[in-house]
C-alpha cells in the first residue's frame, strides 16, 4: 500500500516539464494560474481553435440568415401582391368620361 501511494505521487509529477521554479520566473498572472491548475488535476488545457467546427457552424449561420431573408423578401411579395389586389380599379371611370 505504501509503494502504491509513493507511486502514484511519482506519477502525479511525471508530465510535469514546467522549470522547477516556474512560478517564481513566470510574470504573467493568468500563465501563473495555469501551471497551477495543470499541478493540481489538469483541469485546464490548451487546445487550437477547432477550425472545423468553425467553418460547420459559419456554413450553418449563413444557412440561415439566408433563409431569414427569403422569408422577408416572400413576405414583402405578398403585401405588395395583397395591396395590388385591393385597390379599387380607377382606370374604368376615367374612360366613362
């Protein structure tokens, strides 16, 4: 139980590359908190934008702002045809005079 226990602290520190005294060089607060963080669990990581998803989810949008202007332009096309449709027809008594 012993050398399980000293084991796992070993293991704990093996990917641990930062410079024995990191905290004391680095003067980036938010750098500070992430070495700390990694020490403490790798809770935080690095990672690249994911440029993928990115591009998914900017064909998506455009998707449906498309759409959004389809709809405004249908929606113009039916009050102008409505409105067409409801004025009184003038033309016929201009010939009656």
């Amino acid at each position: 139980m012993q050398k399980e226990a000293a084991f796992y602290e070993e293991l704990r520190h093996l990917f641990d590359i930062a410079h024995a005294n990191a905290l004391d060089i680095i003067t980036i607060e938010e750098d500070k908190q992430f070495l700390i963080a990694q020490r403490t669990g790798r809770v935080g990581y690095m990672a690249g934008i994911d440029k993928d998803l990115t591009a998914k989810e900017d064909r998506k949008k455009e998707r449906i702002d498309r759409a959004v202007r389809y709809r405004m332009k249908e929606q113009e096309r039916y009050t102008l045809a409505a409105t067409v449709q409801t004025e009184p027809d003038t033309s016929s008594e201009d010939d009656k005079s």
